[in-house]
C-alpha cells in the first residue's frame, strides 16, 4: 500500500530547478562519552549526551542544492514512521525544497543511526528494505516524476540501491525529461549501465567505473579508456569520473578527455562530497553552463566541502570566493570554516595571543566599520570576524539586503589588514560562533547595553572581556541606503 504525499505548495522562483529521484535516507547521529565496558558483554557503554539528524541519500543532494541557492523537488519512498516524518520537518526548513514522497506500508524510512563516542564513530545501525520497489510504489513514483518534470530544469537520478530506483522507474524518468527537454544527471550504483541510458552525464567515482569495465581506473590514461569504452557500449552522453584527490576526468563523445585538478587544500572529511558533485554540476547545467564548465565548478565545490567536517554543503558565497580567489592567482586562508577558525584559535591561544571576536552584516563597508573593526583589533593579538550569510541578513534586515552577496562582504572584509579571519554564519545571532570559539575579548558598539549583548554570558563563564566601543556618529548602511534613494 502507498500513498503520495507532499509538503505545503511553495511557490519556485529560482532559475534552477532539480528534480530529484532517488533513494531517500534520514542519517542520525547520537553523542556521547564511554568511560565503561560493559559488565554484560566486552563491549563500551555509550553514555547519552545528545542526537541530531540530517537528510540522507538522495536527500542530501537535495540538501545541497538548497544550500547551493537553487529549488529541488525530491521524489522517493519512505515508510509510515518517524524517521519520515523527521525528514519532512528538515525539508520544511529550506524554503525552496519541494518534499514529494511517496509513503510505504510495506518498508521504512532507509535510516542510518551512528554512534559517536568523543568524535569517533564505534557502531552504524542501519534500518532499511532494499527490496526493489513493488507495483504500486513504482506506478506511484512514476506519476510524481511525470507531474514533477513539468516544473523542473534537470533531472537527477540519485541511486543508492535501496530499492526506489527500479528500472522502469528510471525509464520512465529518463523518457519523461528527454520528452521536455531536460537534461539528466545519473549519480549511479548499479554496475549494468544500460539502465541509464539516454542520460546526459552519468557521474560514476573511479572504483565504480573500474567495477563496471573489468580492468584498473588509476591514472589518467587508464580512466579515460574506461569512460570511453562504457561509452562505446552504452547510450549515455558523457561520463564524469570522481577521482578524490586526483580531481575529475570529463570524457564525452566529440572532445578529447578534460582532466580537471583539485586545487591543495587542507582535508578534513570527504563524507558527502559525491553528493555535492552532483548537486553542483546539476544546479550549473540547469543555469545553462556547458558540461565542461558545470564539471570544474562542481570539482571546484567538492575542494571546499572535504575541508569541513563531516557532512557538510557548499554555499553560492563560499563558492565566489573560492572563484575570485582562483581568479585572481591567490589562494588566501582569512574566509574559513568554524572548524578551521576552532583549529587557528587553539593555535594562537597557545602561543599567548589574545583573540578578539565581533560580528555583524558588513554590507556596504563604511568609515563606521572600518572604526569598529581597528578599536576591536586593538583589543588583542588576532581579530575573527562573524559574518552573517545573505539568508540572516535577509531574516534580520529584510528582502532588500544585502546590497552585496555574503562572498563579496567576505572577501572585502579579508582584504583588511586589520582582519586575521572571517567566518560566515546561519544563525540569527553568533552565539554558536563564541561558544565554539571561546575568544578573549567580544567586541560589540556602544549602542549595545551590555544585557542586550548575544553571548555575554558565555564570555563570563570563562572569565573573557566585553568591549563596548565607539562608534562614529552617522555612519549606517541603512542611512547610506536612504540617501542614495533620496
């Protein structure tokens, strides 16, 4: 028995806009410490700290293609449980994810549930069906495919073997975008890639390719004649092998291979980054970049995700100021990651430098700025600044801001000498930023009371500094808004 079911209408206005079928997955993760073995058994007893879930499979691509600034619309199956209702919830909170499920009586929610002891992991339990899809789960994807291609610009077909993505399910998709003249993107499983033809670019990683010819996929000469080879036998339009550190291979029909570099970078974690490949190159191919170009963004998108911990996304700022860098011949280290921030921090804590934190929105940088920011350097050795992304500025000073995108704030804010590191933050306020970093001394304007001041508290706990310091008179973005429209 199924049901198609579907989170509230929201209305698409991004230019691109993915279709997602696939198998969907809720990942949890439960916290803890092990101070014990067990006296039942040889085995450590985790004791509870806290829990926390995020999408999955097929919905992790979704996830970052949300993160990626871009609508998704996400077809799957999921059971009649509480997994899939926690999946429905963390859909709810992107405003441009269209959760479009069909429900199983039959099966669960595909659920991975990891045990972490002081960051490592000790136990994976995963609940899952990976049966293929019955008769009516099948003809119940189908329809919302073919009512989905409608509204979309791409097609991706996310397989994980779990069952959804059955062979006359991927028919059907594949003849539904041809039929509109979408594009499709294949994040394929099965090692029989006959199933996927007619797509646009099937994205297999090395060892898959390898799986799928029979014979080594090393080096460059060896992946090309592997892609090529599938292609000669296999009615796909191109192949894009991941490659981890080695990069990317691009082979298609009428041009010599693209073999595209990873840029060195610190890594940290390459859980999730097929995914955001595959977002990427999507969202890009959906915009109408050509193929070669949608491959290096999405090459250039995995670098930054493997240098954060564990599953992570890319945002359309962290991915400008990676391009500008690139650009411009200059690989700067001041815009990171909290993680990286964390790891600089403990560094020159450790070398006796005082750490100042303050933050703000930072869109049209003025001499009231560039004050605050030279008083709050002053304080200490090394200033982090807490930028808020386009979406809080959008929360906090409504549609019309930022005038400039989070990327370009950042990298005008790392271009002052007086700016050791910027670091771009989701939340309304900084608090998780000054809990994680713990600086020496927060720094807010003398417009603040010190009540009114996110993060005081935290401050005091370890026996940190506020500083309130002055601010130059008339000196707001807002004002400068209002006069330039006068």
């Amino acid at each position: 028995m199924t049901d198609g079911t579907m989170s509230p209408h929201r209305e698409i206005v991004q230019a691109a806009r993915v279709l997602i079928v696939g198998d969907i997955m809720l990942d949890r993760y439960v916290y803890g410490s092990v101070e014990r073995i067990s006296p039942e058994a040889p085995v450590p007893v985790l004791k509870y700290d806290r829990e926390s879930a995020m999408p999955g499979g097929a919905a992790n691509v979704a996830r970052n293609i949300c993160d990626f600034n871009a609508a998704v619309e996400l077809v799957g199956i999921v059971g009649h449980d509480a997994s899939s209702d926690d999946l429905g919830a963390l859909a709810e909170g992107y405003p441009f994810w269209r959760h479009t499920v069909v429900r199983s009586s039959t099966r669960p929610t595909t659920t991975k549930t990891r045990l972490i002891a002081d960051r490592h992991q000790i136990m994976r339990l995963d609940i899952e069906d990976t049966r293929p899809a019955d008769a009516g789960e099948e003809a119940a994807v189908i329809a919302a495919v073919q009512a989905g291609v409608a509204r979309a610009s791409i097609l991706v077909l996310s397989d994980y073997a779990k069952g959804a993505l059955t062979e006359a399910v991927i028919r059907a998709a594949i003849g539904a975008a041809k039929a509109a003249s979408l594009p499709v993107v294949v994040d394929p499983k099965s090692a029989d890639f006959r199933r996927y033809a007619g797509a646009t670019v099937v994205t297999p990683n090395a060892n898959e390719l390898a799986r799928v010819v029979g014979r080594p996929c090393r080096d460059d000469e060896e992946v090309a004649s592997g892609a090529a080879q599938l292609l000669s036998s296999v009615d796909i339009g191109s192949i894009l092998v991941t490659r981890g550190d080695r990069g990317m291979t691009l082979v298609t029909r009428d041009a010599a291979p693209l073999h595209i570099r990873t840029t060195a970078k610190p890594v940290f974690d390459v859980s999730g980054a097929g995914d955001t490949v595959v977002a990427v190159l999507s969202v890009m191919l959906a915009e109408g970049v050509p193929l070669p170009t949608a491959a290096d963004a999405a090459n250039l998108a995995a670098g930054i995700v493997v240098s954060k911990l564990g599953t992570a996304t890319v945002t359309r700022g962290e991915f400008a100021v990676e391009m500008r860098r690139r650009q411009e011949g200059e690989w700067t280290t001041k815009i990171v990651s909290l993680d990286q921030a964390a790891q600089r921090q403990h560094v020159w804590s450790a070398a006796g430098e005082r750490v100042v934190f303050t933050n703000g929105c930072f869109d049209l940088l003025h001499p009231g700025h560039i004050s605050l920011l030279r008083q709050a350097k002053a304080a200490g050795e090394r200033l982090i600044v807490g930028l808020n992304t386009d979406a809080s500025v959008q929360r906090l000073k409504g549609p019309t801001r930022p005038v400039q995108d989070e990327g370009a704030r950042a990298f005008v804010l790392s271009a002052l000498d007086c700016v050791d590191l910027v670091v771009l933050f989701d939340d309304d306020t900084p608090l998780r930023l000054i809990e994680t970093l713990r600086p020496d001394v927060l720094v807010k304007g003398a417009d603040y009371r010190p009540d009114q001041v996110v993060g005081r508290e935290v401050i005091a706990s370890y026996g940190g500094r506020l500083l309130l310091v002055d601010l130059e008179p008339d000196r707001s973005t807002t004002a400068m808004i209002e006069r330039m429209r006068a």
